[in-house]
C-alpha cells in the first residue's frame, strides 16, 4: 500500500510539474521547457530543440517563418499566382514588446519592405491588395511596436499591402473618424486597393489566421481584445479593427466627420471606474448604425482568430481622460443606443428619439442628485449628433469631407501624411 501511495505521489507531482512547464511555456520559456522535455530524449536535452515550432501547439514568434520567402532570380515570365492558403501562417502568435526597439531594427528585419511602407510578395502574385489605414498622434512608441508586428504579420499572408499613417497635426481634439475618412481618400489615389482596414495603433494581431482580407460585409476583424477578456463587449462592437472594400465604405458613406473625443469636466466620481478608451471608442464609432442603415451586415472571424492584444498608453493633449462618474453614465447610455441604432428598422426613429430622452432625462436626474455637477455643453451636442444619425449620415461622411494636407512622406515602414482637419466648433475653450 505504501508502494502504491508513493507511485500516485510521484504521478501528481510530475503533472503538476507539465501543467506548470506548459504555462511557462506560453508566457514564453521556451528553451527551459524544452531543456526538461529533452531529458527524456536518447540524444539529450538540446536534442528538442531541433524540432519544428510550428508542430507544437504554443505561440510562435512572427517572424519565423519570413526566412523562407525569398525573391526570384530575374526571369522573363510573370510570377504564378500565390495559394489561396498561405504556406506561411502558422496560427497563433506570440506577443512580446521588446524591451528596446527602434526604426531601423524593424526595417533590418523586413528587408522586402519597399519605402511608403509597401509590400507584394518576391516569389508571387498576390491576389489581395490591402491597404492598412492608422490614425495617429504622439503614440511613436506604440507605431514602432505595431510595424514590428504588422509587417511580417502580413508578410505571412501573402498579402499586397501598404501601411499609411495618418497623422492629425495640431492640438486640438483628436477625431479618429475623420481621420480615417482621409486615409481612404489619399490611399486611393495611390493605389487600386481592393480592401481597406482600419486599425488603431495600440492593438497587436495574436494570429496569423485572421486574414486581412474582405469580406461580403464589413468586416469588424478585432472581435476578442484582451481587455474584454478576448471576448466581444456587446453585439454590434465595431472598435479597434475594421475591414471593408472602397464600394462599402462610400455605400454607407465612410465615417462621420462631426464626432470629436473630446473631455467632459466633472468634480465627483461615485460610479467607479472606467477606461477612457473604452468610452472613446464607444462614444466615436457610428459605424454599426452606418452598416445597418446602408442594408448590410457585420463580417466577423472567428473568436479564437480574431486575438488581440493591446499596448498601454496614456492620454493624449486634446483627448483627456473624462471623468468616471459621467464617463461611465454616458458610456452605458451609448451602450444602449448603439444596440438600438444598428439593429431597428428606419422607421422606427421614434424610439431612437425616445432612448435619447431617457438618457438626457437620466442625467439631469444624476446631476439633481449632485452626483454631477459640472456637464460641458460637448456632452449634450453629443447626444444631438446621435438622435440625428439617421437623418445625417448621408450627408456627413466622405460627400463632406474637407482637410487639409500638409505633407505626404515615404519612409521604409510607411506612408506618412499629416493633415488638418480643423477644429471641433462645438466645443468651448478648455479653463
């Protein structure tokens, strides 16, 4: 009997043993697991390492697989076409921000990489051009961490691709909407692109299985963020990564010019806490009531494909953290006109102007509870903007786009082009 507890011992504790190596493993120990796995192996411990990454089922580092690729010798006959399947993508991805990280070490590492930030496959024909679209300002350090990523990201796809920043100059408060309006039109010029993705400079794609392609429908591609928990926040979410091809995006006429990220001054916070970003994005994205109101649906992947990780950051100058107490109220109230928005039919805008009520009627009733005391005259253009999105997005969007451009550059990594959009007239000077 004692025989026979010590031999249940010993097999506890060596599961425990894998079941902590396995975890280790996927925050990334990768030769000190593959030290203890290799003792039981006749050749010995480094015999492990020889093994294939891609045939073990653990994250694997996005660029491994981009020393396969290499350019063709010059020849007179037209390159075939790639595979629908990229021999490429090996799934998923694993996420590690380097510690120290410039410029010149992603172009080192992308040498295929042509300046503007564009790519086409040296061995063949891509089927897919795609052009990824980022809004931008004073966020250098998180641009530098997603080109590490997004260009052998795409490069594992095959993909025809360019990369363009669009960069708002200026002050003032920060549009993201309007700014990706702008990105399509200058993409355009350049190119016969035949999808366009949106993309926010702070998240970071975890597999490689998640095409940057399009779809039949708009595509919402950045279904499972980690700070949702990987999964999506609500139904009709369209935040951080968006796809659809040019006759989409001026079938719903792009995005909304007149909503600005602006703060809201409040002295109290009795409701708790809430991300700046989450309401921001809440706040700014009409899209779904767009796709909704132009007859089309919302594409998406697949949860465990669509994984992203985002990196922190701060806040920029001109795009304050609003306070918690209406920061949460307001985002709840967006929550619930969101759904209402995208899914009802046109004619029933009288209960969209009824769930506007309510919530302004809901936030005078905090204020008479002195919860808030301060609510800038932003908040209440807000709520206007969106009663009124069934009436205005066919006027505002791409048929009202108006910028100036300042610049357009071609570094290695991509295409730089500042802009001024102008300021938000409805929003009274900052004391």
């Amino acid at each position: 009997m004692m025989v026979i507890a010590k031999i249940r011992f010993l097999m506890l504790f060596l599961c425990v043993q894998l079941v902590v190596m396995a975890l280790l493993y996927r925050e990334g120990y990768r030769k000190r697991v593959a030290y203890f796995f290799g003792i039981f192996y006749k050749n010995g411990p480094h015999s492990l390492a020889l093994l294939n990454a891609q045939n073990l089922s653990f994250p694997g580092d996005v660029y491994a697989n981009l020393s396969l690729i290499s350019r063709q010798t010059v020849r007179d006959d037209p390159l075939p076409y790639c595979p629908d399947a990229s021999p490429f993508i090996g799934g998923p991805l694993r996420v590690q921000l380097p510690d120290v990280l410039t410029f010149e070490d992603v172009v080192h590492k992308n040498p295929y990489v042509t300046r503007g930030g564009r790519y086409k496959p040296p061995d063949c024909e891509s089927t897919h051009k795609t052009a990824i679209i980022i809004p931008h300002r004073n966020r250098e350090q998180h641009l530098k961490y997603l080109l590490y990523f997004l260009h052998p990201f795409l490069q594992r796809q095959q993909l025809n691709y360019g990369i363009y920043i669009i960069h708002q100059a200026g002050n003032s408060t920060f549009n993201r909407a309007k700014l990706l309006n702008v990105g399509f039109k200058e993409a355009m010029k350049d190119e016969d692109w035949d999808c366009m993705f949106f993309h926010d400079v702070d998240l970071i794609p975890e597999d490689d299985r998640n095409l940057y392609t399009c779809d039949r429908f708009p595509k919402h591609a950045s279904i499972a963020m980690d700070k949702f928990g990987y999964k999506l926040p609500y139904k009709t979410y369209f935040g951080g990564v968006s796809a659809l091809t040019p006759e989409q995006y001026m079938k719903m006429n792009g995005f909304p010019n007149n909503y600005w990220v602006g703060a809201v001054r409040t002295t109290t916070s009795p409701l708790g806490e809430m991300g700046s970003s989450d309401c921001s994005r809440l706040l700014h994205h009409r899209v779904p009531s767009r796709v909704a109101l132009s007859g089309m649906l919302i594409s998406r992947p697949s949860i465990r494909h669509g994984r992203y990780k985002m990196i922190k950051h701060g806040h920029d100058k001109g795009n304050e953290q609003n306070p918690k107490s209406y920061r949460q109220l307001l985002c709840m109230d967006m929550w619930y006109l969101e759904r209402s928005l995208a899914v009802q039919s046109p004619e029933s805008f009288s209960i969209v102007d009824c769930l506007v009520t309510v919530s302004s009627f809901l936030l005078e009733t905090v204020r008479s509870f002195r919860l808030l005391t301060v609510v800038s005259f932003t908040s209440r253009f807000r709520f206007n903007l969106l009663a009124k999105t069934r009436r205005t997005w066919k006027q505002d969007g791409m048929n009202s786009l108006q910028y100036t451009l300042l610049s357009k550059e071609l570094p290695l990594l991509y295409t730089n082009i500042t802009v001024d959009i102008g300021k938000d007239k409805n929003l009274r000077s900052r004391t």
